[in-house]
C-alpha cells in the first residue's frame, strides 16, 4: 500500500487506518481457477470433435458411394473386377451343375478350368461362360445347348482371351429354327444394338437394320435375331471405361452358300465384255456377298460385265439385288478355285468398288470405277487402268480428269476399259452424240469404311 501523502489532516489519517484494518482480503483460490480452466478446455474440445463428427457424417451422406471419395465402389456386375470373384446366373450359384460344367469345360488335358462365370437359360437356349487356364494363358469359353441341357451335351462356341466385353452367337435350335441368339457379358447399365444385314432400298439408299437387345439381368446382354445373316456386329454404349464395339462370333447362321451352278445359270446369260474371260466362281461371289453384309439367297443378280485380267484373274461388274429392292453394284476381281491339301477349295476375291442404285433395269445402269491388282501383300492396289459400263446404246464415253483435257474414247456395248490416271467424271453418249447416262468415277474400296459399313 502506498503512504499516505504527508500534508493529510490527521483526522482524515485516523479514518483511512481504520477502513483498511476493516478490510479482509482472501487468499488467490488457485486450484479453484485451475479446475475452472480444465472443464472449459475439455468443453471446448468436446464441441470441436461433435463439429468433426458432424461434419465426417455430413461428407459421407454427399460424398458417399456415388461419388467414391469416402467410400470404396463395388464394381458393376458383369465387368471385369466383378466377375474375378463373383457369378452371374442361377445355375453359376448351384455348387452340383458348376462343378459339372467345370469338367464339361475341360477342353485339352492341359487346361484347368476355374470358374463358371455365367450360367443360365436365355430365349430358350442354355448358355455358360468359363474362365479356363490353358497353360500361362487366360481365357474365357462360350458354351451353349437348348434350354435345359446338361452341362455333358452341351456344345463349346467360342474361346477368346479376357477382355471388357464376352460375346457369343448361338444358332438356332430345333426348338426354334428361325431364331439366333447374340449373348453379351459386360459391365452393367449399358444399352446394347446389334446390326447384321446390309440392305438397299427402291431409292437407292442405305438400309441397315439395327436392332435393340436388352440387359436381361445385370450384366447380361441379349437379343433374338431372325435368321439368316452373315455377320453380326455388335456395341454396347455406356460401359465404363467407354463404349465397346466390335464383332460377334459363334454359330452365324449365313444365308445358304452358293453354289456356281445355282449362281451362273441365271446370272450370266447377256454379261459383256470379254466372252473368253472365266466367269468368277460361286465362292467368289459368295465371299463378295458377306464382304458387303449383303444376303446371298436373293434372286435376280446379274452379271453385267466380265474381263480376264494380267494376273490369271477375272475383273467382273456384279448386279446384286438387295432385300428391298435397290441394287449393290460391285466391282470384284478374283481368281479361280485352288484345290487345298484338305481336299478343300480356296478362291480369291476382292472387291475393287462399290455403287449403290434404285430399283430398276441394271442394264441401264453407270458405273466406272478404277480396276486393281494382286500385290503380295494381300490387298489390292488400285492401277490407272478405268473400267466403264454404261447402257447398251452407248458408243462412246466422254471422261473428265482432275489435270488434263477431256478425252472420248470409243464402247463396245456400253462397256470398255482405258488407260487413264486422273479419271473424274464419265459421260456415255450414243450413235447420235446425246448423252445417256453419267456417272463419276467410284472411290476404291476401303476395307475399313467401305460405303455398306454401317456405323452403329
């Protein structure tokens, strides 16, 4: 306490010492304040880790399973991750007809089946996917029979390495004929099409059909197909990783193959050109059918125009009438038959171009296109060499080109063959000079994206 100032009355000192001898002051209440602190402390602590909690809960509600952040995905059925250790199917869960297939599925003594990764019956025929080990190698087998086979009787399809996307054809059964049945086994929630005929319609155009399978359980695609077709390509949309494409292989149900009597006696009769060349034989034209997706067992084909080529080749003009009513003009080149060793025949057969036309007489039809060579690559190497058909009452073509003047050279029957490299366009004109027909010069074929390849 500080001293009194020295000029205070005495009678105010005498005051002041008597208040502060009045005046208790306790002792500081350290461990009081001590405990004080700690309860405040933990309260504190304890509001901060309800905060965590809540807010923990409230990020797993939005960041949960849809959006993988906090919690781990179970992987779609029927993709890749699913099916390492899981089945789809109701005979893949029944332990007895599992190990029966497993044996089925046994196709050499050095492969170790492993798991029946989808077993069940499907538009009326029964269908099993194995994962088999034959060697260092994985694969996976298709396996098909009527609805209600036994695993024993049931037939293999088709064998293939593991992939995104397992994919069979069955053909069809004694049940039902008229029907095929494309399967699929992928990641569920995609949206499967089909296509396996090309066709041409009255105008001229484009018809290919597309057909819409369905997801029949979650991860199993399927669809009926009327029969015949020659080849069957098949998308599923929407698959994780992204869309899948590609063909479908098994028992494809192709249209009857056709023979060279079948095929001939009816096509060649008015065919120009070359009377000396070798016609292309029935295989040939067979190939150049399921080459371009088209059906085979359509009546009315023509041949419009056969040459022998350098090669002991024949260059041929084929008419193929489509199922509605358009035409496919192919421009082939092929070789004649070769027995195998097998006792076999072989033939080659390439398409040089391809034209699509309307309904109507073929005889009346334009086309040029650039004729091909052999190469020993296998694919064909268009040459300068430019093969026109045109109407019957042509004489003469006119021909445009990309680098030099117009030239006219003479027909023989509306058809002829001349040396030129930079064909665009083909005038036919007639006795009297008026034109008939025209046409531009037909791209080469393009294996890849010829013009019947459908885009589905």
């Amino acid at each position: 306490m500080h001293p009194l100032p020295a000029d205070l009355p005495e009678a105010v000192r005498q005051a002041v010492r008597t208040q502060v001898d009045a005046l208790e002051v306790s002792p500081v209440p350290w461990a009081a304040l001590e405990r004080r602190h700690r309860r405040g402390t933990v309260r504190r602590y304890g509001l901060a880790a309800c905060s965590v909690v809540l807010v923990t809960a409230v990020g797993l509600t939005t960041f949960g399973p849809a959006h993988d952040v906090w919690t781990k995905v179970s992987p779609p059925a029927g993709s890749p991750g699913y099916l390492r250790d899981h089945s789809l199917g109701r005979l893949a869960d029944d332990p007895t007809w599992s190990a029966d297939m497993l044996r089925r599925a046994r196709l050499s003594p050095g492969d170790t089946p492993q798991r029946v990764l989808f077993a069940d019956d499907i538009g009326g025929v029964r269908v099993a996917l194995v994962r088999t080990r034959s060697g260092p190698e994985v694969m996976v087998c298709w396996f098909s029979g009527p609805a209600g086979a036994a695993p024993a009787s049931m037939t293999v399809q088709e064998c293939d390495s593991a992939s995104r996307m397992y994919r069979v054809v069955v053909g069809p059964t004694e049940a039902d004929p008229r029907h095929a049945t494309v399967v699929a086994v992928a990641a569920s929630g995609a949206r499967m099409t089909v296509w396996t005929n090309n066709d041409v319609g009255p105008d001229g155009r484009i018809v290919s059909g597309v057909v819409a399978g369905r997801e029949v359980m979650p991860g199993v695609y399927a669809v009926r197909l009327p029969v015949p077709f020659p080849q069957v390509d098949l998308r599923l949309t929407g698959l994780p990783g992204g869309d899948q494409r590609t063909p479908a292989y098994g028992s494809i149900p192709n249209p009857p193959r056709l023979t060279d009597a079948q095929w001939w006696a009816p096509a060649v009769p008015g065919a120009r050109g070359d009377a000396t060349a070798t016609p292309p034989p029935g295989l040939a034209v067979q190939q150049t059918y399921d080459a371009l997706g088209l059906r085979s067992d359509i009546p009315g084909a023509r041949v419009l125009w056969v040459r022998r080529g350098a090669f002991n080749d024949t260059h041929s003009l084929l008419a193929l009438r489509a199922p509605s009513g358009g035409w496919a003009v192919v421009a082939a080149d092929s070789t004649p038959p070769i027995r195998t060793a097998d006792g076999g025949v072989t033939v080659g057969s390439a398409v040089e171009a391809v034209v699509l036309r309307p309904a109507g007489d073929p005889d009346q039809f334009a086309v040029a296109w650039r004729l091909t060579r052999p190469t020993a690559s296998g694919i064909p190497q268009p040459t300068n060499e430019l093969g026109m058909v045109g109407p019957r009452s042509a004489v003469a073509a006119r021909i445009t080109r990309v680098g030099g003047d117009p030239i006219t050279v003479s027909l023989r029957e509306g058809a002829g063959v001349v040396g030129v490299a930079d064909a665009e366009t083909v005038t036919f004109l007639n006795g009297s000079n008026r034109v008939v027909a025209s046409t531009t010069v037909a791209e080469p074929w393009d294996w890849q994206n010829g013009v019947l390849s459908h885009q589905i």
